[in-house]
C-alpha cells in the first residue's frame, strides 16, 4: 500500500522526530531527536539528521551480530 509506514520492534524514537510515508525502520534502530526519517532505516543504526542518516551502529546484545 502506498504511503505506508512500518516500524519493526526494538526501535526508540526521540522527541520531534518527523516520519514520511514510505519509510521502513528496521529493528534496534535508534532515530535522534528532530531527525527526519525517510525511505529504509537498516537494524541496528543510530539515525539522526535532516534527512536521517547512518551515524553509527548501535551495540548488539550478548550473543547476537549486527
């Protein structure tokens, strides 16, 4: 469906962030505060800007890759 928004789980996203249509957050994805989020957020990063992008990865868990 056009104009869809999906956030996978394990995901914060701070105050003031804007979403646009057609974006894709993946999981363990951290958006900073008044970034705008737009098209495919991979997992496991850490977003930030106007527009969103990769600022650096954020740690996995005990036992798991990124």
């Amino acid at each position: 469906m056009p104009g869809t928004i999906s956030i996978a789980d394990d995901v914060w996203i701070a105050a003031g962030v804007r979403i646009l249509r057609d974006t894709q957050i993946g999981s363990r994805v951290m958006v900073a505060a008044n970034a705008v989020a737009r098209g495919p957020l991979e997992q496991g990063w850490l977003y930030g800007g106007t527009p969103a992008r990769q600022l650096k990865p954020v740690c996995a868990m005990e036992g798991e890759t990124n």
